[in-house]
C-alpha cells in the first residue's frame, strides 16, 4: 500500500508540472505574435516620423538636369565661334596663325550674341578655390588673363584648350524646417584640334 500511494503522488506531481508547461506554452503563443506585431508598428511608427523629418532636406536635381542642358548648347556656340575665328585666317602663315585665331575669337566674345555663352562660363565660375563675380567689361579680360581658353601650334594642327571650373548649389525645393543644401562642383575641360594642311576639322 505505502508503494502505491508513493506513485500516485508522484504521477500527480507529473501531471501538475505538464499543466504548468501547456500553461506557458500558450501564453508564448500569445505573447509572441503581439510582440511581433507591436515591434512592426514601432518602426512603421519610427519610419514614417523620420522620413518626415527629412523630407524637407531632399535637395532638387532640377539645377543638375537644367545645366546638363545648358553645357550642350554652350559646346554648340563654341564650337561655332572657333570654326569661324579659323576659317576667316585662312591666310595666315604659321607664326601669326595662332594669334591671329585668338584675337578673333574674343573679338567675336564681346558681341552681344555671345552674351549667353559668356553667361554659362562666368554663372558660379570657380577660381583659385572663390567664387568670381565680375562685370560684362572685366570678363573677356579675365578669360585672357588667367588663360581660361589656350591657343598653340602643335604638330601642323591648332590645338584650342579650354579649363574652367563651376560650383553650383543644390537646395531644397521645400524652404520649410530643415534644408541642408548640397554643394557640387564642376570642371569643363576639353581640346579642339584643328587641321590646317588643307582641311579643317574639329575633335
């Protein structure tokens, strides 16, 4: 009998402690899914209030896209004005050729129908690290000056270089809480090689 009685108490303690576990095995069920589901709405939550906070910082590629397009039609004036500062020097022996090109170019650069072209140069013209602003009067002289475009005589060919650097910034186009405007600068270098053995072309 004592045996028996010993068992019984054991198997009931057995079955008490199988109770507790399925106890705590459906409040994980519970507990799990409501805690994965409160995490998810936390970022949601964190997410959207922080995307918020930052929209008004989104800088507009608006200025990049518009002086994309401005960098074009400049190459086409230019390449325009220096076929015709070469074709009309024809004559010119070797020597003074490359002067005479020159000469012609910038007095063709003080027209007013240049005007645009010299406006997409000097628009945010960067120079020894500033800014340079100057007056339509001062900006043929500091294009000579500071050799901003380059004439020589290279192996039968005029070789025209032109270097010169912009800096533009980009802002954001909403002006409401926090804006942090981005600075971008820009280096427009590039070769022309002319031909003077007969035919002219230009790279």
């Amino acid at each position: 009998m004592r045996y028996k009685i010993t068992g019984n108490i054991i198997k009931f303690k057995i079955h008490e402690k199988n109770i507790m576990k399925s106890k705590k095995a459906v409040f994980m069920e519970i507990y799990l899914p409501v805690l994965t589901l409160a995490m998810c709405f936390l970022v949601i939550l964190m997410y959207y209030h922080q995307s918020k906070a930052v929209e008004n910082s989104l800088v507009s590629p608006y200025s990049l896209i518009e002086m994309q397009g401005k960098a074009k039609l400049f190459e086409m004036q230019e390449k325009m004005l220096l076929k015709s500062a070469v074709d009309t020097n024809l004559e010119w022996d070797e020597t003074s050729f490359v002067q005479a090109v020159q000469e012609k170019f910038y007095s063709e650069l003080e027209k007013d129908e240049q005007k645009e072209l010299l406006d997409f140069i000097f628009s945010g013209l960067k120079f020894n690290n500033k800014i340079i602003s100057l007056n339509s009067a001062e900006r043929i002289q500091f294009l000579k000056k500071n050799n901003i475009y380059s004439f020589s005589f290279e192996s039968g060919k005029l070789k025209i270089s032109r270097n010169f650097e912009k800096e533009i910034t980009l802002r954001a186009e909403n002006k409401r809480g926090r804006n942090f405007p981005v600075i971008a600068d820009f280096n427009y270098s590039r070769n022309y090689l002319y031909d003077i053995g007969g035919k002219y072309f230009i790279e």
